[in-house]
C-alpha cells in the first residue's frame, strides 16, 4: 500500500516517493550496520519546497543516520518555483491569515471547527470529520497524508522533523488534528523545526526550533523576541557552497552545534552561560545513540573546551544513577557506552584535563571500570 494518505508497506522501505503527498519509510544502511539502530523507534519527515525524489530521500536518510532509527518521510512534491511558492503562501494563510501573529489569541481552531460544523450540516451530512478535513487540507496532498500519518496510532507519539515549507504543512496538520479530536490529541508532540516561515504553531505541542542566522526562509517567521530558536552562524561560501544557508543537508551536517547552542547563551564564538544540566539531559534522552551523542562531545571539545568537562561529568553521574532510576533512555545509554571505547575515551579526557574534582576522578574510574 503506497501513495496517497497512506502508511507504505515494507516493500515500500528507501524507494524515492512517487507522488505528491506519498509516503515512505527510509532506514539508512550505514546507521542499520551499528549497535545504536533502534528499530523501534520511529520518527517523520517532512520536506520543503523545491525538493525532488531523490532530494527527499537523501534527506530523509541523512535524518536516519542522525537518530538511528527508521524515518517515515512524507514527500512536498517539487513542482516549479512559481507553483511551489503559490502553494507555501496558501499554506501560510490556509488556518492563520497575514495577521496571524496578532490573531494569535483568537484560537484559529475554532475557525476551522466553525467550517467542519458548516460542511457536515451543510454539503454532506454523511461525511465523517476526518475526511470532511482531509478535503480542506486537499489543496497541498503532502498535508493530507501528514494529518492521517499523525493520527494513525503507529506514528502517534512520533516525533516531527520538519524543513522549510514543511513547517508550514505540519502547523496546518496539527491545527486540523486539534480541531477534530481537540487540542489534547496533539498536546506534548514533538516538532523539530528547521528554517521554518511558521509563525503561528497550536498551543500545547513540544516545538523546537532551529535556524541559521542568515536563513532568509526562516526570518519569514518574524523576529525571534524570546530567543527561543537555537541559531548557528551561516556559512555563505559562493564558489563551493549556496550562499543562502538553508538546505536540510547543511542543517544535518550542523547538528551537533544546533544542539549545543539550544542550552548556550553567547556569540562569535564565546560562551556566556551553558546550561550544562539542561544539555546532559538531552544527551541522556538521545539514548544508546551515542553516534549523535560522540559527535556532540567532539563539537564541545573542540569549540567549547572550558564547559565539555562539566557536561560530561554530568551526563556519566545521569548514567551511574541509571543503575538506581527507572530511567529508559539512560539504562541503555550505560548499556552501550561499555561498547563505545571512543565516547568513553572523549569523556575521560574531558575530565581528566586541568584541575581534577573528586567527582571528576570518581567518573572516570566508573568509565574505566565498564566494559
């Protein structure tokens, strides 16, 4: 089962996506190769404008690679710049409007809820509510099969990676979610946002959001007043490199660095504050995918020397107290790390350089201890 509003089927596994709005499941080879796959996991992908097939896929498994687990990627057909900028204004406007900021506090759901009501008493009173919205969402096909792929119990707790338009598509997806089966069906869910021209997002989801400074896309969200987006510098190399800072695979490339810069307060390369517990935690919850967490202490030890050792310190003391703790994420973070001899060997020189504490040493004689 492919194509439309569907979930594909295993035979469907890394096939570049066929139409508008079809859906498939990518597991990168490299990452199934590791011992920090994890084929439970699961995780969606939604992507910008102007992408192809094969721009989607590789994006898709660069995304795989990241989290070690499969990625369902749902696909924005690329189908010309006139037409797909005609089809990211009607997705900007589809539940907000040009004042959507303003209006933020006037509840947008209810405006759609209103149209629901008129449809069903109106044109079709045989129509249910999830196909009565699946046809207000018809104009973009890849927000269709968003809000089926968000509903369906398989991906209902699964987190949302989303590029550029994507955003767009993914706030109108949610929005009609909480229109049907009320704001507590989306509260809590998690959205990962890079370069998004979102402003308006449904109250109660988890949202993250990550940009480059010099993203013109992402400024099309307005002015980032709470500084709540983490930023990462542009890298405008005109020879080598698109000027404008944005695609999907610099975002990837740049992860560790979007990470960090979540939990640092600072610029041009120096750090005022690091919330160094904040930052142990979200490395404790990436679980036995110490790929990801390896290349976030590598980024910290060479760009952030004087906050690595504290970082680290506090991420193996999260771990040793996994052994008491019911935590799920860190019991299998320890399980690995006996294997890792490389992050076991980041993590002790980490702490073993400069001035030495006490629980700095007991750290390093636990890592050594394991494996």
């Amino acid at each position: 089962m492919a194509g439309f509003g569907s979930i594909p089927s295993i035979s469907k596994w890394n096939s570049e996506p066929k139409v508008d709005g079809d859906s498939v499941i990518f597991r990168n080879k490299e990452a199934l190769s590791t011992s920090y796959f994890s084929h439970d996991k699961k995780a969606i992908f939604i992507n910008g404008m102007m992408n192809s097939a094969e721009e989607h896929k590789k994006s898709a498994l660069a995304l795989s690679l990241m989290l070690m687990s499969p990625v369902l990627g749902i696909y924005n057909k690329k189908t010309g710049v006139v037409a797909d900028l005609w089809q990211c204004l009607g997705d900007k406007y589809q539940f907000d409007g040009p004042l959507a900021r303003e209006a933020k506090t006037k509840l947008k759901q209810k405006k759609i809820t209103s149209d629901i009501i008129d449809y069903i008493m109106g044109e079709d009173p045989q129509k249910s509510r999830e196909q009565i919205m699946a046809d207000i969402l018809d104009r973009n096909p890849a927000a269709v099969t968003a809000f089926r792929a968000l509903r369906d119990p398989t991906y209902s707790t699964a987190p949302i990676y989303a590029h550029s338009q994507g955003n767009l598509i993914l706030a109108n997806a949610l929005n009609a979610i909480a229109a049907i089966d009320g704001p507590q069906a989306i509260a809590g869910r998690k959205v990962y946002s890079f370069g998004s021209p979102t402003v308006i997002w449904p109250e109660g989801i988890n949202h993250q959001e990550n940009a480059f400074t010099g993203d013109p896309v992402a400024m099309l969200s307005g002015i980032d007043m709470g500084f709540k987006i983490s930023k990462v510098g542009s890298y405008p190399k005109i020879l080598k490199q698109d000027v404008i800072s944005h695609g999907f695979n610099l975002y990837m490339a740049n992860d560790p660095a979007f990470v960090v810069n979540r939990f640092r307060w600072g610029g041009w390369g120096m750090t005022v504050s690091l919330d160094e517990k904040g930052l142990a935690a979200a490395l404790i919850s990436m679980g036995k995918n110490l790929h990801r967490v390896k290349n976030i202490f590598k980024h910290m030890a060479d760009k952030h020397p004087f906050d690595v050792d504290d970082v680290a310190l506090i991420y193996v003391e999260s771990l040793k107290e996994a052994e008491k703790s019911s935590s799920i994420d860190a019991s299998l973070a320890r399980r690995q790390l006996r294997y890792d001899t490389g992050l076991k060997t980041i993590l002790i020189k980490a702490m073993n350089t400069g001035y030495v504490s006490g629980r700095e040493s007991k750290a390093v004689k636990y890592l050594r201890g394991l494996g």
